[in-house]
C-alpha cells in the first residue's frame, strides 16, 4: 500500500557498460520478514526480487533496512514513518498525514527523485578530497555477517541540559565525548606514532538548500583532535569541536563539497570509462584516502518529528550504520520525544570505545540505559 508512492525506493539495481543505474522494479514485494540477530548484512542485488530495501519485524518492533545508493537516513525517515502510519490505520488508529508522514493516495511529487546535488553545485572552486590520514582502531575482526550491536538511551532533556552547560549544541557535546572516547583508545593501544582522532559526520543538506528529495543528499565533514599537539581536557575537545563546526557547517563551504563531487562525475574521462575501470578506481580511492581518513563514523539523524495522534504508539526510534568497511565502531543518534537513543556497529570484538564514550557520558551526570545484541558488562 505504501510503497507505490516511494518511486524512488521501489527500484532495482542494473549494470551497463558505464555506470550502475536503477530503474522501477514492479515485481512482487519486497515482503515483511522476522527480524535477525544480526542485521544490515551485504545485499544481494538479486535476491529479495531484485529490491534494495529489508522490512522486518519483532513483536512490536519494524525494522527498514536500505541500500545507502538509494537514500540517506533522512530520506528513508520518510518511507519508515509512512509504513508504520500505515500500519497502524490498518490497526484501526485515527493517523493523519503530515510531519514526515506522507500521503499514498497522492501522486509523487517530482522534486522527491530530483538529484539536488546537480541543482545546488555552483561554488567556483573546489575542495580536497583528503583530510589526511587519521588514528584507525586495532581490533579483532568477528565473523563476516557479524554486527555487534550496542544501543544506549538517555533523556533528552538531561542531555541538553547537559550540552548547554558547555555552551554547545547536543550533537557537538556528543561529537565531543566520541573524540574523547577516540582519543583514550588509542592512549590504550600504545601506538608507536600518534595520530589525529577524526570522525566521519554526514550532513543533511536539506537544512541548508531546500529541497524535497528523498534521494541521498548530505555532505562530509571532518572534526578531529590531533593528540600531537599536546593533551586535551574535555572541556578543550567541546570547545574546538565547537568552532569547526559553525566553521564548516554553512553553504558555502557545503556548496563546495557537492560542487567537488559533481565536478569528477562530469569529466569526460570519467563519463567514458567503462564501469570494471570505474569500480577499481573508486575502491582504490576508498580504500587509501576515504577510509583512512577518519576513526569512526557519527550521524546524528536529529529529533523525529510525527503526527500528534502517532505519539502514545511510539516508543522510540533507532538509527543503525551498516556494517564498516574495516575494523572500526560506528555511531548514529537519533531521538523522538524525550528518548535519544545512541547506537553503536563495529564487526570488532573489542568494545573499548564504546565503554569509555558511555563511560564518560554517566561521569558526567546522565542516566544511560544499554541494550545489545550481545554478551557484554559495560562495568568491566
């Protein structure tokens, strides 16, 4: 019922000879499974007919799993608010649309499947691809198709309080505690040569040039400590992490960004090379620049907003990173009401980071409940 007005995730991936391409895929599904224990695995382009998004489900949890080529977290928002407004009409609930919960019976409107990074790239320059290479976390790998998963949940007004208490926002607090938890980590190591400490932290550019789409359209950015220097308080890391972000984070530097992007897809040698050329090229990159280029990944998905009537049916919302391309911990917070839940996914073993980021958010004052898919003591 709800997929019909989502063009642009009901599609399945093609090869051609020069690029990857998605056309609509009208073919039965994708169908409602039981939740796993370990999700976000590798899609098989395909199985699942051919689809590119998972819907599970657990008692009265529903999980949507999406392919990163066909959305950001923001975009898929509005898919997972309108399946589960859905749901619950069919539950006999009284749910209007709005606030994220789209319309089915209405037609698409065009400006969702629009590539808005084409619409907004004018900047006349461009910016460096590298950032230099980062502190990369030493783990023992587990098992392919192994994602451990640890989720903490916190009161969003005790967290505020606490972010306003240094004069910062929340997500620059808890950028702050990611860097510090970062920086103890590699204290632990005993790494012969230090490195700077970088997270990799998307940024939702629908804030900043208005837009529709529910396609990808974020951006990167880089916050990092350099241990090199000296040693950090806390309350150095918040201020610094403070400053790079009202630094960065505006339209102009964003602008630049995309326009690097949109500029390398639109050279002529790149248009013309045939796709196995294309695939080497980019997995080269990504692995000796993109991935050494920062410690961990941190999204923050920002507050939910839902329909009024949708409140006393949600409990709260969850974000999961896929799993990291090396061994590495991801995070992703997001909140609605006041539960802000924090979800970490490495394919590691160890658990360090994450203990001294909860760690440090209980020493200072805030009640942190965890929940895992795994056997662990955050005491030990």
């Amino acid at each position: 019922m709800t997929l019909p007005r989502f063009p642009a995730f009901k599609v399945a991936l093609r090869k051609g000879v020069f690029w990857r391409y998605l056309e609509p895929n009208n073919r039965p599904g994708p169908f409602v499974m039981p939740d796993i224990v370990n999700p976000c695995m590798p899609l098989l382009f395909k199985s699942n007919n051919r689809y590119l998004i998972r819907i599970y489900y657990y008692q009265n949890k529903i999980s949507l799993e999406m392919f990163h080529s066909l959305s950001d977290g923001n975009g898929a928002l509005f898919l997972l608010k309108t399946i589960t407004a859905v749901y619950l009409r069919l539950q006999g609930h009284d749910i209007p649309d709005g606030s994220g919960v789209l319309n089915i019976e209405e037609k698409p409107d065009p400006e969702e499947l629009e590539d808005a990074y084409l619409r907004y790239a004018s900047s006349q320059v461009t910016r460096p691809r590298s950032q230099g290479k980062a502190y990369r976390i030493r783990g023992h790998r587990e098992p392919f198709y192994t994602l451990n998963i640890i989720h903490g949940l916190l009161s969003v007004d005790e967290v505020v309080k606490k972010a306003h208490s240094f004069g910062v926002s929340v997500t620059e607090y808890l950028n702050a505690v990611m860097l510090w938890a970062l920086l103890e980590k590699q204290k632990k190591d005993h790494v012969f040569r230090q490195k700077p400490v970088a997270l990799a932290l998307p940024v939702n550019l629908r804030s900043f040039f208005p837009s529709k789409t529910l396609r990808n359209f974020i951006s990167m950015v880089y916050p990092s400590i350099d241990p090199r220097m000296g040693d950090y308080t806390f309350e150095e890391i918040v201020t610094q992490v403070h400053h790079y972000m009202r630094y960065y984070i505006n339209n102009k530097f964003l602008n630049a960004d995309i326009t690097t992007n949109t500029a390398i897809l639109q050279k002529p040698f790149v248009r013309i090379a045939p796709l196995f050329l294309k695939d080497i090229v980019v997995r080269q990159f990504y692995i000796r620049v993109q991935d050494r280029q920062s410690t961990a990944g941190l999204t923050n998905l920002g507050v939910v907003q839902i329909p009024d009537e949708m409140r006393p049916y949600i409990e709260r919302f969850d974000a999961l990173m896929g799993q990291p391309f090396s061994p590495r911990t991801n995070c992703a917070i997001i909140s609605c009401g006041n539960v802000l839940s924090i979800s970490f996914t490495s394919s590691i073993i160890e658990t360090d980071v994450e203990r001294y980021f909860f760690r440090k958010l209980v020493k200072d004052g805030l009640h942190v409940k965890i929940d895992t898919n795994r056997n662990m003591d955050m005491e030990e």
